[in-house]
C-alpha cells in the first residue's frame, strides 16, 4: 500500500473518522475504535506518569475512551490537517482536567470496555519504563512511536503466517535495522541450509515491504497524504532521543 496515493489515503482509519465527524457516516465508529485499541498504551503510560495509581490509571484510561467515543470529540477535530496522535493526547488532557470526576462518581471501574487489561496487563509494561526523568507527553509520544512499529511488525507476521512463512519472518526480522543481533547472512544460511544469497534477498524483500507497512500504517493515524512524511521524520527523531 503506498499511502501518497489519494485512492488508498482515502480510505485509511483516520481520515474516515474526520471526513465522518458527528454524522455517522458508515464505518467511522469501527475505525475509531480500532485506533484507540491499537492505542491504548500510550494513554496509560502518560495517565501513570501524571502520578496516578495502576487501579486510577486503568479506570481513567477506560473512562477516557468512553466519552471520547459517546461524546464525538470529533466535533472539535481539525477537518484540514490533524494527527491522531496530538487530538487523541489533547482529548485526553482536557478529560483529565473536566470530566473524570463526573465520570468516576457516575459509575467507578464500571466503564466501556475498549481494552482487555487480562489480555495486556498494562503495569507488566509500565513497570519497564525509564525513570522519571521523562515527562509524561515525552513518554507517550515514546510509546506512540514504539506502538506503530508494533502494530507494523504484527501486520507482516499476520502476512507470513497467512502464506505459511511465519517461521521465515521471525527468522528474517532481527536484520530489519541491520546486523546488530550478532546474528550473520552466513550463520543464517548455514542455520537453515540455504545460501547466504537467497537470506539477503529474502531480507530486501522485507525491508521493502516493512517500509510499505510503515507509511500505511503511518498513514491511519495523519489526515492528509502529505503528513506521512513529516510523521516519519517526527517518529524517527522520537526514537533517537
């Protein structure tokens, strides 16, 4: 999928839920949800950095979702230009600060369910994160950018799986940023008794197509064809720091 092309853009999760707003256009509910679990962390990391508890943080992470979706926050979205990322942090900035106790008197721990905590235990994630010497937007748009790679990572291994190859992805995916496993063409090759030339094909072709997946996935989360490229650059710096 290249996302410069307006066909394809057109249709990506994002810019179906802004070309939708409040009008319930067909398909914009399920795009939105499917961005907020995809998500989901982000918001959780930056709830706990603020100082709430695991048990606040998880009860605000799911109170959050369900006014952003009951309320239509979309109504206040930028038509013209907008990142998901940045509306979704603000979103959750501004339910902090004026809705959550309205929220938690109504009905505590008895919120819309968007995320499965038995599925993903947030605090087995959180526990791994640097001091505190990040401040909470900082370590959100960390894991913002380590979600996309993930969610990009669990896209080509669905690929793999689907042609019986999952076992060649997993093999190939340590050399996606270069040979800094220890692991070598040779000791590949001779590892699965082929040649050192098919492993080095095999990675191109996999770099390719993660790039592919990058700037459509990428693509979901931006509001015009022409800001794929400035959030690649923008996650990229993120993850150097």
């Amino acid at each position: 999928m290249q996302a410069d092309q307006p066909g394809l853009f057109s249709a990506t999760r994002w810019s179906v839920v802004l070309a939708a707003g409040d009008s319930g256009a067909p398909g914009a509910q399920e795009a939105l949800e499917k961005l907020c679990r995809a998500y989901w962390y982000p918001l959780y990391a930056y709830v706990r950095r603020q100082g709430h508890s695991p048990e606040d943080a998880q009860d605000l992470t799911q109170a959050f979702f369900a006014r952003f979706l009951e309320k239509k926050y979309l109504r206040g979205a930028d038509r013209e230009r907008g990142r998901f990322r940045s509306f979704l942090l603000t979103s959750l900035k501004n339910f902090l600060v004026n809705e959550w106790e309205k929220a938690r008197a109504e009905k505590r721990g008895g919120f819309q369910t968007i995320v499965s905590w038995d599925e993903e235990p947030p605090e087995d994630r959180y526990r791994a994160e640097p001091a505190d010497e990040e401040t909470p937007e900082t370590l959100y748009e960390k894991r913002w950018a380590v979600a996309l790679l993930e969610n990009v990572l669990a896209r080509l291994r669905r690929e793999f799986a689907a042609s019986g190859k999952q076992e060649l992805f997993e093999q190939f995916k340590v050399f996606l940023w270069g040979e800094k496993s220890g692991l070598s063409y040779a000791s590949l090759a001779a590892q699965t008794g082929t040649s050192e030339g098919a492993i080095k094909v095999g990675v191109h072709r996999l770099r390719h197509r993660y790039l592919e997946v990058l700037r459509a996935e990428v693509a979901q989360t931006v509001a015009t064809p022409a800001e794929v490229e400035e959030e690649l650059r923008h996650l990229i710096t993120i993850l150097s720091r």
